[in-house]
C-alpha cells in the first residue's frame, strides 16, 4: 500500500485486512493512536518509562484479541478501553499507589525525584518549564479525577467518548471533570490553554521504537521497510 493511500483507509478496513492476514498493517493502527493510548496510561501512571512498557503490553493484548473488535464503537475507543485497564491492573498488581501530596498540598519530594529520574530524553527535551510544572500539577490529581481530566482537556475527547473509554457514565465524567479542575492549582488555571497539548507527547523516536517493538512481538513486518 501506498503511503498516500494510508489516510483513505478506514480503521474498520485496516482491522479486518489484519484480520486477513496482512499483519504489517497493524502498523498503521498504532501510528494513528499512539497519541491517544499512551495519554490514557499515563493519565494512570506516572512514570514515562512504565506507561510505554503497558503501552506496547496494550497494542500486543488488542491484537491478540483483534476478533472480538465487533466495530460497535471506534477501534480508538475499543484499544483506549483495553489499555486504560492494561494500566489499572499494572498498578494494582504492584500496589504502587501512595499519596502524592503531603497536607500543605505540595508534591511530595519522592514523586519530585520519580519524575525526574523516569523522563525520556525524548520527554525532557520536549516539554519546556512550564510544561513540566503543569504535567506535575496534572499528576498529582487522585487518579479517578486525572483519568477524566486527561481525555477530556488533552486528547479532547468529548464527554460520550470519555464515558465509553473510561466505562463511566456521561454524568460522573462531568462531575469528575469539574472536580479535577476545581483540584488543580489555581494559578496553574490560567497557563493550560494551548500549552496542555504539548504535555505527554509520544511522537518520533519514541513512537517507532513502540511500534517496532509491538510488530516484532506479533511477527509483523514494518511498512517503512516494505
């Protein structure tokens, strides 16, 4: 297939050519929800590193399971589901929870130190000051507030696709997000804007490692080598 072709193909196509047999075409999948997937696990993790790792786990457990996609819902919605659980169930098996604030609602410095040691380069380099200090802020929301938070103000889902993601319904994602707003610092407000974007980039490098990593694991070949 033709580079120029890939925009015309509908996910429903690419998914039952898959299904066929063409498995370089996974490809295309993770290159087009990337973004979106890993913003979901990192909206549940808060370590760089760890959310690729249970991004990769995803991609490989939704093509393990790629006949149960009955195309009900979009394939994006279907993978973001798996995934946002991938990543629940990571952090429930390692019972890594623990509070992210101390009671003067400063980030503890562990997590200050976490954060820094787990950033890619790819990451550092990416996000400015100001990115880094709304990304912090982000994450130290309760985990049922970011999950909300992260779909809806930086993927820009609207409120029936957050619901269908998170398995929540259309009221308790408005709740939720009015509550993480009313969390976050008040003077961090007013710098989200068209900055809240740039935060949790998983674009260059760090998406063709992912997708190289996911299309040797199901035995798939690359498109950018055929």
């Amino acid at each position: 297939m033709a580079p120029q072709e890939h925009q015309l193909v509908s996910d429903l196509e690419v998914v039952d050519r898959v299904r066929a047999g063409e498995k370089g075409l996974y490809e295309l999948l993770m290159r087009r929800h990337n973004q979106l997937v890993y913003r979901i696990i990192r909206s549940v993790v808060t370590n760089d590193i760890e959310a690729e790792d249970i991004l990769q786990e995803s991609w490989v457990r939704a093509y393990e399971h790629l006949d149960q996609f009955a195309g009900h819902a979009r394939f994006s919605t279907w993978v973001a589901r798996i995934a946002f659980h991938e990543a629940l169930a990571r952090c429930r098996t390692r019972q890594r929870w623990r509070p992210l604030e101390d009671q003067a609602g400063n980030i503890m410095p562990e997590v200050r130190r976490h954060q820094t040691t787990s950033a890619t380069p790819e990451t550092q380099a990416m996000l400015g000051q100001l990115e880094q200090i709304l990304q912090a802020a982000v994450d130290a929301l309760p985990e049922t507030y970011r999950s909300v938070f992260v779909l809806r103000e930086v993927e820009q889902l609207n409120t029936i696709e957050t619901a269908e993601c998170l398995g929540l319904s259309e009221e308790a994602v408005k709740t939720r997000l009015h509550r993480s707003r009313a969390l976050l610092r008040h003077e961090l407000e007013g710098r989200i804007g068209s900055k809240i974007k740039e935060a949790y980039s998983f674009l260059g490098a760090r998406c063709d490692r992912a997708v190289a990593r996911v299309l040797e694991r199901i035995g798939a070949g690359s498109l950018a080598r055929s």
